[in-house]
C-alpha cells in the first residue's frame, strides 16, 4: 500500500487529486476557421471608431474564446481557442465560415472514433466531466453498448451523491477468492476453505500492452497504480527495477518464465498466466505461495472456465480485441454476460472474480460492464490516448504494435494525465451510482435488473406488427 495510507489513522475518504495537465503534444485542432480578409478588414475599421479604439473590445470581437485575439487578430486565426460556438457565422456570414478539421477526425480508428478520442483528452487534461450544455445531440440506441441503457429508477434521492460529499459511496471492489460460506471447528476457528482476496479503491485495473514498451511508459503505470491504490498488469520483462510499486503491480508470465519468477525482485500479490499452463501454476505457487494467480485468457475459452476454478484458479482477465471483439465475432457486452453466466449456473460465481479488457472506451461503459458482470473493468486503449498516443491505422488486434507516443513523454506528466482520466470515470461512475441508489460499487455487478437492451424493447414492442422482424431490429 502507498505510504499514505499506511500511516494514516482512523477512517480515510479515498479522493483522487486532480490538477491541470495539458497536452505536451500539439493535436490538431477541431476547426478550420475559414475568414475573408476583405470583410473583416472592414469590420475593424468600424469597430476602431464605433468603440474608441477600446483593444479589449475590439478584439474580443468577432470571438470571445480569443481566436481572433492573436498579434494580427483574425487575418491568422488562432484555430486552437475555437470552441465551435458559431458566433462569429451567425454575427458575420458574409465572411466568417466555420468547419471541421478533417485532420482532427482522423484521429482514432473505426472503433475509438475521433470523439471518443476528444472525450478521453479532456478528461485526462483536466480530471474533470465532459458536459456539453447544448445538451446530449447523439444516438439513444445502436449497436454495441449503445444498444444497452441504464436504469436510474432511484434519481430522486439526490443525498446519495459521493462527488459533491453529501453521502459516501463505495467504490472499492475486492480481487480474488470469497467462499459460498463459512465452516468453523468447535472451537471457533475457521475450517476449509478461507477467503484470499486483496481490495482496491476503484473497479478500475490498469492494462499495459503485452508489446514493446516506450521507455518509461511502464514506470508511469506502476507509479499511476500505486498512487491510486490500484493495480497495473505489466508484462514480465517490463517488470525488473520497478520493485517500490510492487504491491501495484500484476506480472503476466509465460510458461519461459518459469525459472526466472526469482528475477521479480518483489514479492507480488497477484500474478497472472497468459493461458492455462499446469507446470507454470505449480512453478508460480511455489514461488509465490500467498500470491493470487490470475489466468490471462480470451473470452472464447468461456466454456472451460468452470473447469480452471476447479484446478485453482479464481481471478480470471478475460481479453476481447481492441475493438471489443472476440475472435469468432461476439462484442464484449455479450462474451461478458456469457462468462459471468457460466459460473452462476455452476453455483460459484461469488467466489471468483472476472476482469475484463478490450472495447471498453468510454466511462459509461465501466458501469454497463460491471452490470454485465465484470468485477472490474481492465481499461487498455484509452490509456494510451491520454498519453496522446496516435493510432497507426486500425487498432483492433492485440499484440500489434499501432501506436506512436509522443517523443517528449515524462514520468510526472504521464501519472498526471492517467490520475485525471481515472478520477474522471470514477466521478462519473458515482454519478450512475447515486442515481441508482447505490451505495457501493460491489452492489452493481451482475445486477441486471438495472438494465435495458434496445433490441429487447423494441422486440417486446413492436413484435407482431406488420414489418417488423428480428433481422430488421439490427
């Protein structure tokens, strides 16, 4: 645990600090402001004597975001101020035209598009909530986890609101083993099997990618984690040197690594397999005795799931693609559900832990994830586009290496910027939280009851009616 923590006494309210971290990497900006010369010419002769030669005045106007406020005004504007208000259009169309910067929605790939992109750069940059006060102008339905919503039946009891202080709520979740129930001998002492599991503050695991790191990328997430009093998954190799952050970090070893645990130089908590090898479980847990063994695998090995919990194994991190996407084609959504089903109806859901990654983009989708019954959410791609990375083409398959980093990248920046995303989510999360009455994070998973899938409703609706048929319903 960080050294806060553990001196500190009495009840502690975790709180993630956030401050201003701005992009060291120049992004192309959302607009093209496109200005006739000849006109505004004319309108700052008028404005010079309309006003009395008042600089503040006249050049707040056309724009009070200060695009036109550089050393020549808007002659060259100053595009990266522009907020697409559409002042400047409304008051001046005669000359005053206002776009999008193509180059700005290159960003991303088909799957993070480039307003995703947008969302996850502000929230890093400032740690606080994107909110548009145009209000929400998108889709309410559509395929993926747009086709699923969110029921905040309880929205009318606003005491229950962690963000502004009024009312705590919860949002540690525990990793590892909890047994159906308890046998104790007569003398009180518990018998069979006992719970192993270690907590964290926030459902929110940091993945590394499992490819060739930039330098220093792997200290910004064990530091990140840390600092969050969560944990990072880091491949083995990437792992050496970082031991003051071994409490945060989750090594992902492969059967070559069987002789080489030794090389840790700390003692983690948790380890994870990537896929199922029973002479690396055996080499793992006698190294490690106390360490939680976790198995790394993709969501298509669902159906043998049950069957490695029987051989010991009790944290599972199930991967989907970058684009969500399981390798014979099912969304994340759906291969979630799937999995968190299977182990409900073997009778032992509640003494695994399912961890989640790939698809998962946008802070509305840590809570849709945990609803489908994810314990916690492994959150991959939008870290590295709060470090500015940029997407090589399309990103979907796991272990290519399609991204590029920005070549100034520093430590204090970085931890900064994956501070303010993950302070962001978790404040957004608390706003599902308190709105569905909730009073801790653990209560959501699984609990369907709080969910609406629009293929679903619109079945039970329009079923029967001339026209309507399954395949038209997406």
């Amino acid at each position: 645990m960080p050294e806060h923590r553990e001196a500190a006494a009495g009840y502690h309210r975790y709180h993630i600090p956030t401050q201003p971290a701005p992009d060291i990497e120049k992004w192309p900006s959302r607009f093209k402001v496109k200005v006739r010369r000849s006109g505004l010419a004319k309108l700052l002769i008028k404005e010079v004597f309309h006003y009395r030669g008042r600089k503040d005045v006249i050049l707040s106007r056309p724009c009070m975001y200060g695009v036109f406020s550089g050393p020549v005004g808007g002659f060259m504007p100053r595009e990266e101020h522009c907020v697409g208000c559409l002042r400047c259009t409304t008051e001046f169309p005669e000359f005053v035209r206002i776009e999008h910067n193509p180059e700005r929605r290159s960003l991303g790939d088909s799957y993070f598009t480039f307003n995703y992109v947008d969302q996850i750069a502000y929230e890093a940059s400032s740690g606080l909530v994107p909110v548009r006060g145009a209000g929400y102008r998108g889709k309410f339905g559509g395929e993926g986890w747009d086709g699923m919503w969110t029921d905040m039946s309880e929205i009318v009891r606003p005491t229950r609101d962690g963000i502004h202080g009024r009312e705590t709520i919860s949002t540690v979740v525990d990793i590892g083993f909890t047994p159906n129930y308890l046998e104790f001998d007569p003398s009180g002492q518990p018998t069979g099997s006992t719970p192993h599991y270690l907590s964290i503050q926030l459902p929110i695991v940091l993945d590394a990618p499992q490819t060739e790191l930039a330098a220093g990328v792997a200290r910004i997430y064990a530091r990140t984690a840390a600092e969050l009093d969560t944990l990072v998954v880091l491949p083995f190799e990437y792992t050496t040197g970082l031991g003051e952050f071994g409490d945060a970090i989750v090594p992902v070893v492969r059967p070559e690594h069987a002789r080489r645990l030794g090389q840790l130089g700390f003692t983690p908590r948790i380890i994870e397999m990537q896929g199922w090898d029973e002479a690396l479980y055996a080499a793992i847990t006698t190294a490690f005795p106390l360490a939680i063994v976790a198995l790394r695998t993709g969501f298509e090995e669902t159906d043998a799931l049950v069957s490695y919990a029987q051989r010991g194994i009790k944290v599972f991190h199930l991967l989907a693609d970058y684009h969500g996407r399981s390798a014979d084609g099912g969304f994340v959504l759906d291969l979630i559900r799937g999995a968190h089903t299977a182990f409900v109806d073997a009778g032992i859901r509640e003494e695994v832990t399912l961890l989640g990654s790939g698809g998962m983009i946008a802070a509305e989708h840590m809570p849709k994830a945990m609803i489908c019954g994810l314990d916690a959410v492994a959150v991959d791609t939008p870290l590295l586009v709060a470090l500015q990375a940029r997407f090589g083409g399309e990103c979907s398959a796991r272990g290519a290496s399609s991204f590029r980093l920005p070549t100034d990248l520093n430590e204090a920046w970085g931890v900064q910027r994956l501070k303010n995303l993950c302070a962001s989510w978790r404040d957004q999360l608390l706003e599902i939280l308190g709105a569905m009455g909730l009073r801790e994070v653990r209560r959501l998973r699984g609990e369907m009851g709080r969910a609406m899938f629009m293929k679903t409703l619109e079945a039970d609706a329009f079923a029967g009616l001339l026209g309507y048929t399954e395949a038209s319903n997406g």
